[in-house]
C-alpha cells in the first residue's frame, strides 16, 4: 500500500492549489500571529517563529508566486530539510489526502514562471490540478524571476 | 564492536590527554639538560609506557612501536646513562608529533609513516649515547636472510655474558613451531626447558606474521626466534640444539652475523646470491661502517672476513656515530614536511568529550533533584490554585535554575593552559628556524574560560606570537649590540579583569617600528598623508590591524604571507574580544586581549525601535545617554550628512535605528533645530572593536541575560544581526551585531575629531580622573574621587536616623554616620526634604556616609582643578565640567573636622617628638603636588616637590635627607616608571622606599609598578591609606 500511495498536505495559495509531500512535513501550525518580522530580511521573507525554541525562518509562498494582493497566510506549514527546519506561509490548508503514485503526472505547465525542477509534478485532487513542490528544492529559492 | 570502539575511543582520548602535557616535561628536560630531573623524565616515560601498553593490547603497533623506541630512550635518562641533548628532545618531539597525529586519525594509522622518525630516534639514541653512558648501541640482529629479528642493547649483550649460564657466545635460534617442535613431538615447554639447561635467552619471539593458511599448510613454517649466550663453542652447539642446518647463526659480540653452523658442524661463509644493486648499495654503508669496524671487532680476527660476512648480510652494520650524517640529514628534511602537514590536521572526534569534575557533577545532580522537587510543586499548587504556594514555588524555580545555569556553564570551563603550553613549543621551534634566542614565560594557565573559546583562540594567539617571533625579537647578536639580554622574553599571562579575561602578550623585541608602520599604510593606502600627521603613535601602531598590512619586507615562512593581523583581529572580535596594542620602540610590544568569559549566554539590553524589541549586547554597550528634547540642539551637532554627539570628550557618529533596520526613513532634517527629532533621544553608545558610535532607540527596556541562537540560512547574510534571542515571553528578538551595523552604515572614526581632541589635550595637560558628579541644594555641583566611594544609596529623608548630634543610615544592616559637605564648608545647604542619595565611602577602616541632594553622573575626564579660590575646609579645588563650576569635595578633610578623634585613632599622624620626615613628592601636576604636601604637612613630615622623574632623581643624588618617595606615574620628561628604574639601579638610592601614586588603577599596572620596584602602589587622594603606608615604611619598618 504504502508503495502504491503517496500522501500530501494540500494547501492553496490564493487560488494556486500545491501539495508538499506529507513526508516533508514537520508539523503544520494552524495561525500567522507569532510570526515575527525582520527588519531588512528579504521581501519574500515573512520572519521567524519560535518553534519550541529553535528559530524557524517563515517564507511566504505567495510572494514566490508573485501573488502581491493582500491576501492573508492563514497557516504555516514547517517542513524538515537536511539542514534546519523551514516554514512556509499558505493561503489555506485543504487536506491530507492518499494519491495512488500512478496518479502523479509530470506537470504539463509551469505555474508563473516556476522552475520545473521545483515541481514534483501534479494530480488531480477534487477536479482541482494540484501541483507537488519539492520543499527541499524551494528551500534553495530565493525568490522567482518572473 | 561497539563496546570495543568505545574502549578505543576512551583509550585514544586518554593517550591524548597523557600526550599534552609531555610537550612542556620535554622542554623542561631540554633546559635542564644533564641536570636531569627525575621525577619528570619518570612522568613522561609512565606516559609513554601506558600509551606502549594500550597500543599493543588495541594492536596499534605503529604506535606502540614509536613509544617504544622513545621509552627506551626516557629509560636511559632517566638511569643517567643518556645525556637529553637538544636532537634528543628534538626527535622525541618528533614523535609525539607523530603520536599525536596517528591518534588523531585512527582510520588512517596504518597508512601513516613513521619510518622517518623511528630511524632518527634509534639514530639520536645511539649517536648521543656517548657523554654518560659510553657506547651502548642498538644492535640489530637479523637471521640469515637478512630480515631483521631482534633489537638489542649492545649493553644486554655484554651483560648477558654475566648472566647465569651465559657465555661469551651468541647464538640465533631458529626453531620452527611447525617443523621442529610439533612433528618432532615434542612442546614448546620443552625445548625451552632444554634452552635454559644450556644457556641464557637473551631475547625471543615468533614469528606471528607467517602463521600459514591452510592451504599452505605443508610448505609454510613458524619460526621462533630465539637468541641465547652460552658458553658452547660453535662446534659443539649442533648436538645439544636439536634443530636442522641453517637454523642456527653465530653473532659477533656487536650483534653481526659470522656464520651459520652447518648440520656437519663446520662454519662458514653463507653463500647468499647479492644482486649487483644490492651491492651497490652497501658501497656506502660500507665506507661508512668500515671505519669504525677495527676498533668494534674485538672478537673477530681477521677484520676482512667479518666484512664480508657483513656484506653477505646485507649489511646490518651498526648504527653508530661514523654513520650518522647522511640519514639524520634525510630525516630532518622529511619530518619538517610532516610536521607542517601535521599543523593542517584536524582535530577529530576525541575531543568531542568534556571531562567534569565528580563534585560538579554531583551538584548538578542535586540542583537537578530540587527543580523537579520546585516543579512538583509548582504543578500541584496551580492545580489546586493556591497563588501563594505558586508564588513561592516559582521563585524557588527560578533560583534552582539560576544555580543550575551556573553549574552547567561551569562544566563547559576549560583551563586556558592547554592552549598556552604549546607555544612553548612553538617559541621553541621558531627559535631554532629563526636563530633567534627566547625564553618563555606563561602565567595564569588556569584561568578558565569556555570551551569554544579556549578552542578558537589557539590560532589567533599563535599568529601573534609567530608574528612577535619573527618581528619582534631581534637576534641575539642585534640584542647585544643595543646593550639588551641576548635571551629575549615572551611573556605569555591569563588573568581576570572586569569581567573578562585578559590575555596579554609582552616581548621585549624592537617593538613597533612607527616609522616602517606609517610608510607602508601609506603606500597600501590605509591612510592618507594628512590622517597620518595627526595620529598618535599608538594608533599608528594600531595600524598594523588593518587589512591588506604587512611590513615584511619579504615573505617569510613564518609571518608576512598575507594572512594578517587584521585576520587576527577578526577572528577575536567574532569571540566578543578586544585587542589592544602598546609599543615602545627599542623596548617592546605588548599585546592586550580581553575576551568574554562565554559566548553561550550573555547580558544584554533589550531596545524598542518602531516598537519591536532588538537586543543589545552590553559587552558592547558603553553607556546609554539621554538627551532631553530641548538640549538637542546644544548636545547633537552635525558634520556634512552625519550626526555627532560628543561622548567623553570624543565626538561620535550618531546614527538612527532606522537608519539600518528600514529601507524608506525619512532623512535627517538639519534645518530643524532638533534635527527632525519628536522626542527625547536615549542614544546607545556602543564600541565594536574600537570604534565607537551612538544608535538613537525609542526606547530600553529590560536587561536580561540571553541565549544567542542563529538565525536560518535565509536570513544568515543580514549582517546588522548576530543571531536572535528567544525571549521569558516567547518572543522572539533580533540580536544587533555592532560590527555589522557599522559597516553596513560605513561608519568610521571622524576625521575632525582628532583635531579638537588635540587641542582639548593642549589644555588639559592634567589627568585623568574618575569623578561622581553630585548636586547638593538647587544647583551647586559637587564632585566626589570615585576611587573612595562603596556604594551609592537613593533614600528618603526620613530614612535618616540620628544619634546624638549625629546623623545616621542603616547600610546593610549597619548604622553608618552620615557627614554633609555644608555640615564644614560654606556652601548651599542641602535641602532637607524628599528624596536624597547617601555616597557610602570608606576611610580611617570605617564606611561613612556623604549625604548629598541628587547623583547627577559619573565621569572619567582630564580636569585642572583651581585649588586657591573655593578652597577651604572640605573643599580641595574647583574645576569647571561641562560648563558647570563643580568644587571637589575632600572627604577625610570632612570627616577629619567633624571627627577630629577619628583621625587621631588610626594613627597616622606623627607624634610630636619624633624626628619630622622630609617627603619627596613628584608629580606633573601642581595641584596635586600641594594636596599631597599640604596634607603631609598636616600629618606632620616635611616636604619638597618635582614635576618630573628627572628632576627627582637630580634632586635625590643633591639631597640625602629624602627618607621617602612619592611618585606619579604619568609625567612628561620622566615617567614613573623609567624613573623606578633608574632609582633602583643607583647604587646609594636603590633602597630608598618610593610609593607610586595613580589615579589609575589597575591590577596589571599594579603589578607592573611592585614589579620595577615600587613598595606600594596607592590612589591618590587617599589620604589615610598614603599616611598609613607612610607611617609603615617610615617608623615600623625602622626598627628593623
């Protein structure tokens, strides 16, 4: 079973829907208040947040997309990269859902200018294209050249 | 496997440990040379002897082959038959080198070279051997294939003869385990048994290393080596020895091969085919060793046939002194490449462990017991909602925890001496590379400081003194020619200061050469022409700091290859150190560290910029000013596009938090008379290295201590922040890297400045002084020596007490008598009513209070007082302070007029009848020349005054009825210092008792001035410690 399916963390950004893969998954934390903002960090930067004492920088995923309207994170997801712990500010989390691997598409376009090797490729999650963002790789992002 | 690693690790950790301190016991033993200290070769040899057991057991034979070898050595020292001549210790160095590297990288032991240094140990050995002990070589007996069997003591072989059922012949023993022993049924006991009826085992051993597979099993043998001294003539040694033909060779007296007894038991010759390269080879050995065959071939007639039997050998000749030059030359080269290789090495995970005192430990424990006692009560009371019981449960947590910090930090301590004794190595080395000649002396090892430290400051330090080692010290010829001690001294000291801990650096080299200096930052561009006319000689000494410096003139091997003492500065400063530089020309440099005691938990200030919180670090922190909103204008002044703000006599830039934390701030308005500022200003003035500025903050808050954490990779490159701190609350707060900040705003010492400065110089020719400004009644300002004072209390009035017609405080559960200045002096009356402060002091061996109306501030400054127009009771002078006319209170004079008995009580005043004392007092500045007099006067001696050293000296070598000194240190012409000199190297004043007196104290320059020869080294301005000491060296001490 568990080689047939994979399982996401399904989360919008504005009306983007993306999925980082549940194995990426730290915890996700359900509120922005305790974000902290640095003065001087970079635009796509939304600060730190004290995450049982370890500080865990926050990137707001909207702004790598490029998404300028206000709209506001809603929760963030800390995923685990090799190095530290990273958070990523979302829109909206959806669900958790099991996506049979033959289900995953490599994806047919970029969203926005986004690198393909950021993408994990998509599926199909209620009649929405879900895209997969490889958390490791976007770790390296600085911010997307539109 | 585990378990074993485990005992390997522990075993390579200790052998490490073991090796550190052998580097200092063996240049101890060099210096003491034949003088030799037992007890000190008996350390390292126990040292060597343990790592020799340990490596065996975990079959690291190269390891336990090197300390072997060196053990041997320590062995004969230690029985006085070796001389440690410096190649000795050179090569036993060498070695731990080796040791030191191997253990370093077990992985990579078997790889690791150590022929290099075997060869020239074994060489030192026995090419020293002579000054004691006479020629006792290593002989190297081989068998008669060539291969090398045993390594014995020339000395064994002789003795063995003794021995009982030894004899004048030697003979090697083939058995073979296999062949001989077991096939012709017979046990090893057995022939060993047999052995000893016939002989004396000198030394034996199996060969392990031929242990047959299996499949080989037929053809394969087990040779065990056997050598013996017997009294058996060769003849006869067939029939008693049962083994077969070529199993049994004839040895010299020196160990060489003669012959191999034949089953038909004839000797002769052992017809070995040589190839033509191998005989080629021996060519030289021969040449060598045949020199020193005639006299070493006692035994052998015929000198022809016992070279022969040499060459057949494939030239086992003896190491001995004849044969030395060519490979010591080899090994000399080959070493040093290792030993810079060995530089590079890493250090592994050995020292990942640190080792903790058993009592620290078991108070860790009990802390550990009480906060989960603390917790569960804590837990139960806010169940139960007792606030109280929650209250008290809290403070009893946050008191275990304050203790357990302590204590967990204090495991983290390491003694700074394992760092300093390996400069004595280094000195040492560099010494011979550079023909220089010095000695070191290292104090304080056992300062402790924390671990990451103690560990990144190894290079920085090294740096330094390679760089004195090569720049600073002269030659020895050079010494002598400027009439100096041809040995130089390093003088290498930890000590406490404040806080922190100093590290000072001092040689007695050339010191600086300004001139060099100031030429080469002008051709690197450093500095311009003009900024170079105006720089003191320090700071131009300071210059060497910079980056892309070097005054090399050529690049050498040891400094002036680019990495520079900006490097050094650096990697100091990244530790929260300063560095500080002072240098005499022709005298010497000393180089003064201060670091923090740990870096993992630091006090800082917490700040509010835009209202978000930011913390401070208050190792940079000098001072937090306020600047009401209407004395802006007169306090902060601008230059071009830069605020200042003048800060101790220095102007300052003044920058916005803003300025570096948002990207659109609203310029600064220079048209406005507060320049745009809406509201008092608290300005933080902060020193990164040493520069200094002042960040403007809204607000300051809290001081709490904090725990650095880093920042995430991306935020890493913001250089304003060194990390953030999580705050009690949860927060979060970014911690300010002052450095960053400053080079993020480009942020440089004004230029201006320096010329006011100067000028303010000009003026102030006086001294520094440490003064509390206080006010009494409305607006008299009243300046108090800083020296004196304990303590400061803010009371209210009716916290005074009285007794009598005195006044009195409770001070720490005390009653101390309070004394106003207007109780003896005319001036305005303190008001009496709402809030005062009480200046605790302490003189005559009491604490006494001053009660003024208001502590207005502190200040360090250079003042001229006028002691004519306000002097009077209680009053020593005037001095006008930022524009203010501020008296300076005297206050044993105060105390002196309302408590004349006191004063009579401590017995500092002379009796009447006693002869009167002429005092000499020397001192640069006139008012403090008529306060020392005008109170010796008082106290009842004479005196006569100088403004400088030399005029003292003049004076003293005219004036013989001068019983006592009293100097200062700072004076023009002649300073103190120079002065106690010379005094101490006059043959008829170099008794003379002389008392310094600074008003800047300091335990170092103490310890400097009781060093040169001061008696005591005392404030100024206290009168009653003076008069005490005055009384001490004048009347007690002359009775005896």
């Amino acid at each position: 079973m568990s080689e047939k399916y994979r399982s996401f963390v399904v989360f919008r950004i504005k009306d983007l829907y993306c999925a980082f893969d549940c194995l990426d998954v730290q915890e996700i934390i359900r509120e922005t208040k305790q974000v902290k903002s640095i003065c001087r960090a970079d635009e796509h930067i939304m600060g730190v947040i004290n995450l049982r004492g370890e500080i865990v920088t926050v990137i707001s995923l909207k702004q790598f997309f490029k998404l300028k309207e206000k709209v506001a994170d809603s929760s963030i997801i800390v995923t685990k990269t090799s190095k530290e712990h990273l958070g990523y500010g979302v829109t909206e989390i959806l669900d958790v859902v099991e996506i049979p691997i033959k289900a995953i598409e490599s994806s047919p376009t970029v969203p926005d200018g986004l690198e393909t090797q950021y993408i994990g490729g998509v599926f199909d999650w209620k009649n929405e294209l879900v895209t997969v963002l490889e958390s490791e790789r976007l770790a390296d992002l600085k911010e997307v050249t539109a | 496997m585990d378990e074993d690693d485990e005992i390997l690790d522990l075993f390579l950790e200790e052998s490490l440990e073991d090796l550190e301190g052998i580097e200092t016991d063996l240049l101890e033993i060099e210096k003491n040379g034949a003088d030799i200290d037992v007890e000190q070769v008996n350390k390292v040899f126990r040292a060597m002897h343990t790592i020799k057991g340990g490596s065996s057991f975990f079959g690291l034979t190269k390891v336990k082959d090197l300390t072997h070898v060196a053990e041997s050595i320590l062995d004969r020292v230690r029985k006085f038959q070796l001389v440690p001549t410096p190649e000795i210790v050179q090569s036993l160095l060498e070695a731990i080198d080796h040791l030191v590297n191997m253990i370093n990288n077990p992985s990579d032991m078997d790889s690791y070279d150590i022929s290099a240094s075997l060869q020239k140990i074994e060489a030192v050995e026995s090419g020293e051997a002579g000054p004691v002990a006479g020629a006792d070589e290593e002989v190297l007996i081989t068998n008669s294939k060539g291969e090398l069997i045993f390594s014995v003591k020339q000395s064994d072989l002789k003795d063995s003869e003794n021995e009982f059922k030894g004899g004048p012949n030697l003979y090697l023993l083939t058995y073979d385990l296999l062949n001989d022993i077991e096939r012709k049924d017979k046990t090893p006991q057995e022939v060993i048994k047999e052995l000893v009826q016939l002989c004396y085992i000198v030394e034996s051993k199996v060969d392990y290393e031929l242990v047959p597979d299996l499949e080989n099993f037929e053809e394969m043998s087990l040779p065990f080596y056997i050598l013996v001294s017997t009294v058996l003539e060769s003849d006869m040694i067939f029939d008693f020895f049962d083994l077969e033909h070529g199993s049994i060779s004839i040895l010299n007296g020196d160990g060489s091969v003669v012959s191999e007894v034949r089953d038909d038991g004839t000797s002769g010759s052992n017809g070995n085919d040589i190839s033509l390269d191998e005989l080629g080879d021996l060519d030289a050995a021969l040449a060598a060793a045949s020199t020193e065959l005639g006299s070493k071939s006692k035994e052998v007639k015929d000198p022809v046939a016992e070279l022969l039997g040499e060459v057949t050998k494939d030239a086992q000749f003896v190491k001995s002194p004849g044969s030395q030059p060519l490979p010591k030359v080899v090994d000399k080269s080959t070493a040093k490449q290792e030993k810079k290789s060995s530089f590079k090495a890493k250090k592994p995970t050995a020292s990942e462990n640190v080792r903790v005192n058993v009592a620290l430990l078991e108070s860790l424990m009990s802390l550990a017991g009480e906060l989960v006692l603390a917790r569960n009560q804590l837990l139960q009371a806010s169940e139960e909602e007792r606030i109280a019981d929650m209250k008290s449960a809290s403070q009893q947590v946050n008191m275990v925890t304050s203790q357990l910090q302590e204590a967990i930090m204090k495991t983290r301590m390491q003694p700074i001496g394992s760092v300093f004794n390996k400069f004595n190595r280094i000195v040492r080395d560099l010494c011979n590379d550079l023909g220089k000649d010095v000695k070191v002396i290292i104090e304080g090892e056992s300062v402790e400081m924390d671990k990451t430290i103690v560990e990144s400051i190894g290079d920085p330090l090294t740096h330094i003194i390679r760089n004195s080692m090569d720049h600073g010290f002269e030659t020895p010829e050079q010494r002598q020619s400027v009439g100096k001690d041809p040995k130089g001294t390093l003088v290498i000291r930890a000590y406490h200061e404040a806080g922190k801990v100093v590290i000072e650096i001092l040689d007695d080299g050339r010191g600086v050469n300004i001139e060099k200096v100031s030429e080469k930052a002008f051709e690197a561009g450093i500095v311009t022409e003009h900024t170079l006319e105006k720089m003191s000689e320090k700071e131009i000494a300071n210059l060497i700091f910079m980056p892309g410096f070097s005054t090399a003139d050529e690049v050498t091997e040891i400094s002036g290859r680019g990495v520079g003492m900006d490097v050094v500065l650096t990697n100091l400063k990244r530790l929260g150190g300063t560095v500080d530089l002072n240098s005499r020309e022709g005298a010497g440099t000393q180089l003064k560290i201060s670091l923090p005691l740990t870096l993992a938990i630091m006090p800082s200030l917490l700040v509010s910029v835009c209202d978000e919180t930011f913390a401070v670090p208050q190792v940079n922190l000098l001072q937090i000013v306020r600047v009401p909103l209407n004395e802006i204008h007169s306090k902060v002044q601008h230059t071009g596009s830069n605020l200042v703000i003048r800060f101790m006599n220095e102007l300052i830039q003044l920058v916005r938090a803003e300025d570096f934390l948002k990207e659109d701030v609203e310029p600064i308005d220079f048209s406005h008379k507060s320049f745009g500022f809406k509201n008092h200003l608290y300005v933080l003035v902060v020193a990164a290295g040493e520069l200094k500025y002042g960040i403007v903050v809204d607000q300051t808050l809290d001081s709490p201590e904090i725990v650095v954490k880093p920042f995430g990779r991306h935020l890493k490159h913001l250089s304003i922040y060194a990390g953030a701190t999580i705050l009690g609350s949860g927060d979060i707060a970014p911690i300010f890297d002052l450095l960053g900040i400053a080079t993020e705003l480009n942020i440089t010492q004004l230029d201006n400045v320096e010329q006011e400065e100067d000028e303010e110089k000009d003026i102030h020719a006086g001294e520094l002084q440490k003064l509390l400004i206080v006010q009494n009644g409305n607006n008299e300002r009243l300046a108090v020596p800083l020296n004196n004072i304990v303590r400061i209390e803010r009371i209210s009035s009716e916290d005074i007490g009285s007794v009598g017609s005195m006044t009195t405080y409770d001070y720490l559960g005390k009653s101390i008598a309070l004394f106003r200045v207007d109780d003896v002096a005319d001036i305005t009356k303190i008001r009496n009513e709402g809030k005062c402060s009480v200046v605790v002091f302490e003189t005559m061996g009491r604490h006494l209070g001053l009660l003024v109306n208001e502590v207005i501030d502190s200040v360090e400054l250079v003042v001229d007082f006028d002691e004519t127009t306000h002097k009077q009771t209680g009053i020593l002078g005037s001095a006008f302070i930022d524009d203010h006319l501020v008296l300076l209170v005297d206050l044993f004079g105060i105390v002196a007029a309302c408590k004349p008995e006191w004063v009579n009580k401590t017995g500092v005043h002379v009796q009447a009848h006693e002869q009167k004392h002429k005092i000499l007092v020397i001192d640069d500045s006139s008012f403090f020349v008529n306060q020392i007099s005008s109170f010796l006067d008082e106290a009842g001696y004479s005196s006569v005054q100088c403004m400088d050293g030399k005029e003292a000296l003049t004076l003293l070598r005219s004036d013989p009825s001068v019983s006592l000194v009293l100097s200062d240190i700072e004076m023009p012409v002649m300073d103190g210092w120079q002065f106690i000199e010379e005094l101490r190297a006059d043959p008829v004043l170099k008794d003379l008792p002389v008392l310094a007196l600074t008003s800047v104290a300091g335990e170092s320059s103490r310890e400097k001035g009781l060093a040169l020869g001061f008696n005591e080294y005392l404030i100024k301005l206290d009168r009653e410690e003076i008069l005490q000491n005055l009384k001490h060296y004048l009347y007690d001490n002359a009775t005896v």
